[in-house]
C-alpha cells in the first residue's frame, strides 16, 4: 500500500501543479471603476480531481499495515 500511495501522492502533486497552472493562465482581467476585476474561464474538474488523487495517496501513506 506504501508503494501505492507513494505514486498516487507524486502523481496527485504533479496533476495538480500542471492543471493549476494551465488554469490560472485562463483568465481573463480588466479594470472597473480603478479596481482590477479577475474572472476564470478555466475548467476546475481536472485540478480538483488531481487534489482527490492526492488526499487518497496521503491517506494510503498514513493507515499502517495489518
């Protein structure tokens, strides 16, 4: 399970970093009234499935064996 959890933590890390990055470059700015307004266009799915990925590789890593 260590081994598991090891490849699904690294993999979980690397979606996320990549997915994030690709999604913050989505957006969109533009100023209203003096103040810089921000808005996405991006597509979150893949970022939070890469944080699900994570959560499960640290949590293999965590419970001990039996």
């Amino acid at each position: 399970m260590k081994i598991a959890g090891t490849v699904l933590s690294i993999l979980g890390i690397i979606g996320a970093v990549y997915f994030g990055i690709q999604a913050a470059r989505e957006s969109e700015s533009f100023n209203v009234l003096g103040a810089e307004v921000a808005v996405s266009t991006a597509n979150w799915t893949p970022v939070i499935i890469s944080g699900v990925v994570l959560v499960i590789g640290i949590i293999l890593l965590i419970i001990p064996r039996k």
